[in-house]
C-alpha cells in the first residue's frame, strides 16, 4: 500500500501490483466509480491479473471517496465524500501518474517511463478519467467499464434540499449509509463537457459495456465509443454493472473474465 500526500493534507490511496522480474513495465492505474473505493470486490483481482501479464497496476483511491487510512474498504468519511468533484478526481489520477512515472516510485516499482500510462475506469470514473486522458500526452491507452457519458442524475427532491441544506444526499444500498454531497459536486458535473473532453483523446480506447447493465444505461457507453476518435466498443453479454462481481469478493464469474479478457489484450504490457 502507497499514500501519496496532497498539498491539501489529504491523500491518495494506492495498492500497486506488479510480476516477478527486474525490466521495467509499463504503468496501468485503474479508477473506481462512485461509492466505490480501490479494494472494492473486483479491483484488487482484476489488477493483479493485469498486472501478471507484465504490467505495473496501481489502483486508486481518490483523496474524497469517503475512506481513510486504515479502513480503506468503508466510508468514515463523510464529510470528505461531501466534498468530492469529478475534477478532484482527474487531479488525483494524474498526480498518480506523476509520482509512479518519476522519481523514487519509478525505480521502486519497475515502471517504464518511456511508455507514458494507461487509464481504466469504472463507471463515474470515467468522467475523470476522459478529461485527463484528452488533456494529458501521457495517457497511452484508456479503458472504462460501463461508463457514465450523461453525468447529472439529480432528483427535483435532491434539488430542493441542495438549495436548503447546501447539499444533498444519496442512499448507499450496500451499507444502508446516507451519504452528502455538495454544491461545488453538482456545479462541477454541470460544467463538464464530456463529449468535448473526449474529442481530445488520441490516445486509443477500449469501452467496455456490460449488456444487462441496470445502472448505468448500456446506450451511454454506445455514446462514449461515438465521442471517442479512436475507440472500439465492446459488448459483455449479460454482464450487470460489476459484471457479477460482489463485495466481500465471491469470485470470478463469466462477465468479469470476459472484461478481463478484453482489458488484458488491449493495454500495454511487457512485449516477450
């Protein structure tokens, strides 16, 4: 586990993964969606695959998902979560991307500078991860797994109490946790040209859509591979938004080896 500190006095959460060996591999970060967190079910199963096929993987925890150190996997923070945006997001991707691709991480952990860095984003991570993915030569190669392309879901009731209250709240159904989110949060989403961010990414895409997905509409990520110059589409049939996938993990399941299947061909990885 890595903590990157932020000038704020907050800070990043990483687990990095990587195989045996001593040439330098080229970097993958995955990012997770919301309520989510990095060691969320499939995460740390799907990264250390990723990453045995000769990759160094690092999945992150924004700095305002709610979580803390020593209790990476529940939400004792709230009043963090309140003050999330998307924006703060893509900021905390990309200062991952800094530390691992400089010094001393680079070293530590085997990564291959030269390669720049590969993005893969579940859900509402892609709204960070597109804007970053077109605003930074970096980026090499982006992914997401049933990606949001239309961003603002907020009720009129929602709605009434952000004018009251400053904020409003969502229902975590895993946890039964009411949980607060702010004005800059909806102003932010209310800002973000996704389809334009999208139009700046050179880097090739891979979007993965899960076809009997309930949460995020299957037609957005269509959307998403539209936006996108240099995508491919890819439809998991049956596939729900985790692709099956429970937390606490209960193991693979057809859909999550498909995506893994398709993540793990088209990254980057070590040559033979």
């Amino acid at each position: 586990m890595l903590r990157l500190a932020c000038s704020d006095g907050l800070s990043v959460g990483l687990d990095v993964y990587r195989p045996g060996g001593e040439r330098p591999l080229p970097l993958t970060l995955i990012g997770h969606g919301f309520k989510g967190f990095r060691r969320w079910g499939m995460f740390p199963f799907l990264a250390e695959r990723l990453a045995a096929s000769g990759r160094v993987v690092a999945s992150v925890d924004y700095a305002l998902n709610g979580t803390a150190a020593g209790s990476e996997d529940e939400f004792t923070r709230l009043d963090l979560f309140e003050r999330q945006t998307v924006t703060r997001h893509a900021a905390d991707l990309a200062q991952a991307m800094d530390e691992l691709l400089g010094a001393p991480f680079a070293e530590e952990y085997g990564v291959d500078t030269t390669a720049g860095a590969a993005l893969v984003a579940h859900s509402m991570g892609a709204l960070a991860a597109v804007p970053l993915a077109g605003d930074d030569p970096r980026v090499c190669a982006l992914a997401t797994l049933n990606g949001v392309a239309s961003p603002v879901r907020v009720s009129a009731e929602q709605r009434a109490e952000l004018a009251a209250h400053g904020r409003y709240h969502v229902h975590n159904g895993r946890t039964g946790q009411q949980m607060p989110l702010g004005r800059d949060w909806l102003a932010d989403l209310e800002a973000l040209d996704l389809p334009a961010a999208a139009a700046r990414v050179s880097a090739p895409a891979l979007v993965i859509v899960g076809g009997a997905d309930t949460v995020v509409d299957p037609e957005q990520g269509r959307k998403l591979a539209e936006w996108l110059p240099e995508s491919r589409l890819e439809i998991v049939a049956g596939a729900d938004h985790v692709f099956g996938a429970r937390h606490p993990w209960a193991g693979w399941t057809p859909q999550l080896e498909r995506a893994a299947l398709l993540l793990d061909a088209f990254l980057p990885r070590l040559s033979a």
